[in-house]
C-alpha cells in the first residue's frame, strides 16, 4: 500500500482528497523501534479495526541469533509488520505500519519504508541501544521521525533531554513520553508526529 505526498496534500493515489487544499487525508507512518519495546501494542492500542499481526512464537532454534535481552519473558516476535488504521479529526486517516525488531527481519524495511510521511521510534529507556538501528535509518533516508519512550510498569523515569543527548537527535526531532498500552497516549503521539511532518513540510516552501 503506498502513499505519496505533495506540498500541499498526502493522499492514497487516484484517491480526491477530501479535506481541501493543504490537508492530510491519508498517511502511511511507521512504527518502528527494538524488540519487545511495544510496536505490537502500540497499533494494537490504537487501531479502530483489527490489527494484523505477523507474529511467531519463538523456539529453541531462535537462541542465539535473537537478542531478547531485557525482555527475556516475551515468546513472540512480529515477522513481517503489524498494521493498523485510525481516522483522527480533519478527514485524516493514518494507517500505521509495526516493523519488526529482531535484526534477521530488518531487510523488511526497505519495503514497509516505501511512501511513509514519517516514522515513530519506539524507546525503552533501559535499553536505549535497540532503538539506534531505527534512528540511524530514518536520518540516513532523511524521513521524519519522531522518538516516543515507552514508560513500562516500574520503568525508571529519566529526563527527556538525557534520553535526547543519549541518542544524539536533533533539537527539532520530537521527544515524548508515553504508555503505549494506552489509546490517548499512543493518539497523542501520532497527533505530534502529524504536526511535525507538517511543520517539515511547510519549511520547504
């Protein structure tokens, strides 16, 4: 499913828009990030219609070659992509797309990247090296990303410009905190990626 964009409008092609000049009206955002930090939950949470989900459980055979530091009781691994939809005010309609996290899966990217507007990451704090892949990705193709720490039951809270300097972004790239386990949290962190994309957009005219 690919989306393309203009300076005015992101819409699905051969579709009218429906918002009127300068309006989003459909948008495809990655949600991307390590293993086991809550992409799954993330599009699961927020989706108005059933999420797919291209997950396999994980067997002996994985040990090894999957990395399941810090997450040691997950027994699944998504490998292919998750996906979703919401329709958020304004006519605009976000359909989200979950990378996988395990490394032998990556080559997927590529694929899931083709006509994203731009890109979540997904961060756990005590283990902010499995979101470095994503981060380097997105700013190596120059798509939009914004980092979205996801607050874990009993996760230690850290200041998000230590989180900012920890992973070297940009003062322009926006850094949340959320539950991602919550629908208006993980809402709020589309709403501010939406904002920053159009704010990129509007800087090239």
């Amino acid at each position: 499913m690919d989306y393309v964009h203009s300076d005015t409008a992101v819409h699905e092609p051969g579709a009218a828009p429906t918002g009127g000049e300068g309006k989003l009206t459909a948008a495809k955002i990655l949600i991307a990030g390590g293993f086991g930090v809550g992409k799954t939950t993330m599009v699961g949470s927020i989706s108005e219609i059933r999420p797919l989900r291209t997950e396999e459980l994980l067997t002996d055979r994985s040990v090894g070659v999957d990395d399941t530091t810090g997450v040691d009781g997950k027994i699944s691994t998504t490998v292919a992509m998750d996906f979703g939809r919401i329709t958020l005010p304004d006519d605009l309609v976000l359909y989200l797309f979950g990378t996988p996290g395990q490394q032998r899966f990556w080559f997927m990217w590529d694929e899931l990247a083709l006509g994203a507007i731009g890109a979540v990451v997904l961060a756990d704090v005590g283990r902010l090296a499995d979101c470095f892949a994503a981060v380097d990705y997105f700013e190596d193709r120059r798509t939009p990303f914004m980092v979205a720490v996801n607050c874990f039951d009993g996760t230690e809270r850290k200041d998000p410009e230590d989180v900012r300097i920890a992973l070297d972004l940009d003062e322009d790239v926006p850094l949340v905190l959320c539950d991602v386990r919550s629908r208006d949290s993980a809402k709020r962190v589309l709403i501010t990626m939406i904002e920053y994309v159009l704010t990129k957009i509007a800087s090239r005219r």
